[in-house]
C-alpha cells in the first residue's frame, strides 16, 4: 500500500470515527468539564448532574469548564440525550441529534465561550422538567466541544480533530417506580470458532437497572461444561432494546448438543430465567469427513467388485 493510500485510509478511518464516536469521558489534557456546585454526601454529584426534580419545576446549576492547555481555545457547549451503545454502555448523542428530553430540558446562558490559557470558567444553566412528562429515570448530559483544529500528520496532508467531553446528567421524575426487565432474544451463534450467544434485551420499566447474572452450559448427559458470567452488561437506557453477542469458554466440537440456561438478575428478588437446547457442528470439518468416507466407500466396493470378478473368472478356469 502506498503513502497515499494508506493516508486516504487513515482520513476516513478518523472521519468515521468522529462521527460515531459517543462521549464519555469528563476530562482530556486540552479540555475539563464538571459539575460547579456539589453534593458532599454522594461523591458521584462530582462527576454527573443528579436531580431529583418534580414536573414543571425549573432547577438552576452551572457547569465548569477548563482549559488546561497554554493557549487559548474556543469551545461549543450543548446539552443531548443519551443512549445505549450495542454492548450496553452508557454514551451521550451528537450535537445535530434530535433532543426530546433532557438535551431539551435543559438551556445554557452561553453556547459558545473561548477560555483563556489554564482558565476555568462556570456557565449557568437551567434544567426545565415539563408538567406532562414520564415518572422515573432520564438520562443525558452536557457536552463540551473544542472547535476544529488542523492537524497536519505526514507529507503535508492534514485531518480535522474535535475533541468532545460530556458530563452525564440523570433526572429522577417523582413517582410511582415501576422496575421492569425483559429478555426479548436468547439463542446460540458461533464467533472466533467458539460458541456465542445472542442476548436481546430492554428496560421497559421506568427505573434505570444494571442486570448481572450468568449463562451455564450443560452437555448432553447434564454435566456442566462452561459458565458464563455476566457483569458487564451496562446500563440500558429506558425504553431501547439492546443486543449483546456473549462469547463462551467452549471451541466449536465436531458434533454435540448442549443445554444453557440463562438466569438474569435486574433487581433485588427479581431476575429472568431463559433455557434453551441446541446442536453444534463444525460444517468444514463434518464435510471432509463426510467426503473421505464416501471416497473410501467407492474404492471399497469397487476393490470389492473388481476381485469379486477376478474370482469368478479363475473358477471358471479352474473348472
């Protein structure tokens, strides 16, 4: 691959990347973003915005953000929602996604600022919960974003970066708290030649939940052979089916039949329960097999046929 080549490559990697890429961290060596005021009794107010606010009632907060850079720097700030990622991770929408709750809710005295050298500055904010709205948990945040800056990397060819920092915000509706969990997909795949499991999933109660549990895998005589277990599953997001691929200790066999059992819990006395039997077989390996014993049928029944006549033709000399 050419110089050329492999730098195209690399410029679309990083486009793509910046657009998808959701924001998670509240802190990089150019910029810092945090809560102002505090909760000294919960350290996570710290790092996230947590409220607790009843429908119609306006809460207001600010937000520091820092420059730790020798330069000065323009930055943008924007509140989103936020959402799940496939494998369950807690991540904050773009900037040009709709807004339908808390990127809504909430309305900053200032978008854009430029902060000088090392300069700390706090940006008051409002957050607005609507009369008519959902009881429970609501989740977004408040992103930071520098603007555009060029990077030349090789060769004279230079890249647009855009560092992006969020800073979560959870907004607990007063109300009857329903917790619900539901598991919508449970079967078996293969990934990396190992057997893989496919695992559906969605909070459909209004109460954010990290549901931990395990899968256990029995042979065809119930002897237990693998035991998943399932602590990384994140937090969904309320309302939005998630899918997870869960790869397992166990190497695809020639031929075998297996047992899981799925056993989620989502909440104290409550889990869900899934069990599901299914046949594993490796095609490639089946198919040689299959053909070098049909090729050593053919040349069995033709030895057998080829001395079968040799045999009747010496009798007959014979006689």
């Amino acid at each position: 691959m050419t110089n050329a080549a492999k730098l195209l490559f690399l410029l679309i990697f990083l486009f793509l990347s910046a657009s998808v890429t959701p924001a998670y961290a509240i802190e990089t060596g150019t910029l810092g973003a945090y809560p102002t005021n505090y909760d000294p009794t919960n350290a996570l107010t710290k790092s996230w915005f947590i409220y607790a606010i009843a429908p119609g009632q306006t809460k207001q907060d600010k937000i520091t953000v820092a420059n730790y850079t020798d330069n000065s720097i323009r930055v943008l700030i924007y509140p989103v929602d936020a959402t799940t990622t496939k494998d369950g991770a807690f991540a904050l929408y773009n900037q040009n996604d709709p807004r339908r709750d808390i990127g809504n809710w909430v309305k900053l005295a200032q978008s854009d600022i430029t902060l000088a050298p090392k300069e700390h500055k706090d940006i008051p904010f409002t957050i607005t919960i609507p009369q008519v709205v959902s009881v429970g948990d609501h989740a977004g945040g408040i992103i930071v974003q520098q603007e555009k800056v060029n990077k030349v990397i090789k060769e004279g060819v230079g890249i647009n970066i855009i560092s992006r920092i969020g800073v979560r915000m959870y907004e607990t509706v007063p109300g009857e708290r329903m917790i619900s969990f539901l598991v919508h997909d449970f079967r078996q795949t293969s990934m990396n030649n190992r057997i893989s499991f496919i695992l559906g999933m969605e909070n459909n109660g209004n109460v954010f939940t990290t549901p931990k549990g395990s899968i256990e895998i029995t042979d065809i005589f119930g002897k237990k052979v693998d035991s998943i277990q399932l602590d990384t599953l994140g937090t969904p997001v309320l309302k939005k089916p998630i899918t997870q691929t869960i790869e397992s200790h166990l190497t695809k066999p020639l031929l075998a039949k297996y047992t899981a059992v799925l056993t989620l819990v989502y909440a104290p006395n409550k889990s869900i329960t899934r069990t599901i039997t299914f046949m594993v077989y490796d095609q490639i390996k089946l198919f040689v097999i299959a053909l070098v014993a049909i090729i050593m049928l053919v040349v069995i029944v033709r030895a057998f046929l080829f001395f079968s006549k040799n045999k009747i033709t010496i009798s007959k000399k014979g006689e």
